[in-house]
C-alpha cells in the first residue's frame, strides 16, 4: 500500500484546540506547498454537530483526530481501490483502540457479517484470507498500536410494513 492519505477530507468529523464539542468539515481550502513540505497544510470550515455553530478558516493544525483515524482511511483505501475484494457478505466494521489483554495498547478491528448457519469451507476461507489481508495491511503501516482483526456476525434489520 502507498503512503497513507491523511488530509482532512469534507464530513470528517474533528476536535479544535480551545473549542468545546465535535465538527464536521464542511469545507477543505489546501496550502499551495504542500507538496514541497511533504506535509498538509491548509485551513478548513467546520460546523459544530450538535449546535450547528460554525467556524471559518481554521488551520489544520488546530484539529484533534481520533485515534482510529489511520484505521479507518487505510481500510476506506483498501476498499476504495480494489486493494482487497470485500467479500459480499462482510456488511460493515468498527475499529475500537484499547489496551490488549496484557495491558498493551492495540487496535480492535471488528467485521461484521451475515449470520450463516452451515457456512461452506470455501467461505471460511475466503473470510480467513480477507481478515489476514486487512492485518497485514494495518500491520504494513506500523502503527503505534497492535492491530486485532475479528469477525462478528450481524443480523439485519427487517423493513416490516405493519
């Protein structure tokens, strides 16, 4: 995987240094030598999520991500680019940084999937070299944290007109 792409991007959701509350970016305005620092530069708009109050032109370097973020926009890429085929039946995934069970600080990747009762062992194998692949991935990045990746299943939700 290339270099991951960490520039703020529209609807991502942010912390400001001296601001209470969570924002949304609404607007993306880029540094033109961001290229030749090798780094992002630049000033967003941003609207608080639960008041609708909004912000102008504020640096980049004032906005605190979450910690999953990296996570998050590396699986986004990997799905985005074909990188990795996501089987059809992996319908959604939460990435959680907590410790492991020795105290070590990891990150807890969950897909979640269709609920099989007698999966055939073609599909576990699919799913088992899927969920190696995202690992490897993560693990690529050298990331602060110990990537788990694990499968949960999730029942969906039936529209039932009444």
């Amino acid at each position: 995987m290339a270099e991951l792409d960490l520039d703020p991007r529209i609807g991502e959701e942010v912390f400001v240094r001296g601001h209470s509350g969570r924002y949304k970016i609404t607007h993306v305005d880029p540094c033109i030598d961001n290229d030749r620092i090798g780094r992002f530069l630049g000033w967003v708009d941003l609207e608080q999520l639960s008041t609708g109050f909004k912000l102008r032109h504020i640096p980049v370097g004032a906005l605190n991500f979450d910690e999953e973020r990296p996570v998050y926009r590396a699986i986004e890429e990997m799905k985005d680019s074909g990188t990795i085929r996501f089987p059809g039946y992996v319908l959604d995934y939460q990435v959680e940084s907590k410790e492991d069970h020795q105290g070590n600080p990891a990150f807890f990747v969950r897909f979640f999937v269709e609920p099989d009762d007698q999966p055939s062992p073609e599909k576990i194998k699919e799913l088992s070299r899927f969920l190696s692949s995202v690992e490897t991935m993560l693990l690529s990045l050298s990331l602060d944290r110990w990537p788990y990746v694990q499968v949960s299943e999730k029942r969906r939700l039936l529209d039932v007109a009444s």
